[in-house]
C-alpha cells in the first residue's frame, strides 16, 4: 500500500517497513530486512514520517542514504 503525502511544496512517495524493506532489496540487488529499515528510522539516519505506531519512511530519503553509504564502499 504506498502512500502520498504533502509535504511543502511537494510530494513525497511514502513506504510502511514491509514496503521500504522490498523497495531497498530490489534498489540495492541484496536483501534489506524489515529491522534494517527499523534501525535506520530507531538511530535517526532516515526520518519516520507516520504516527501512531505506523512508521512511513520517504523513497527519496531512503534512495539518497543509500546512495551516500554505496559511495563510501
């Protein structure tokens, strides 16, 4: 179930950790777990965007985080 939310200006295409977890395995070729999403958003390297208990996670902030730890490899 991918989400949209406004944010400012524009729009951000948000994930659930089932969703964010398959999108970064299928952007990185490797497996991604539900917990690696979780450690990322519990140790502040992507932010939360839900409430409640229901974390979203933004595909840009995950794509950009990514992509800063593949260039240090």
């Amino acid at each position: 179930m991918n989400q949209l939310a406004l944010f400012g200006r524009g729009e951000k295409k948000l994930f659930n950790l089932q969703e964010a977890s398959k999108w970064a395995s299928k952007y990185l070729n490797r497996k991604v777990s539900v917990s690696n999403i979780s450690y990322l958003i519990q140790y502040g390297r992507i932010k939360n965007y839900g409430n409640n208990g229901n974390p979203l996670i933004a595909e840009n902030e995950l794509k950009e985080y990514y992509r800063a730890i593949n260039k240090k490899e």
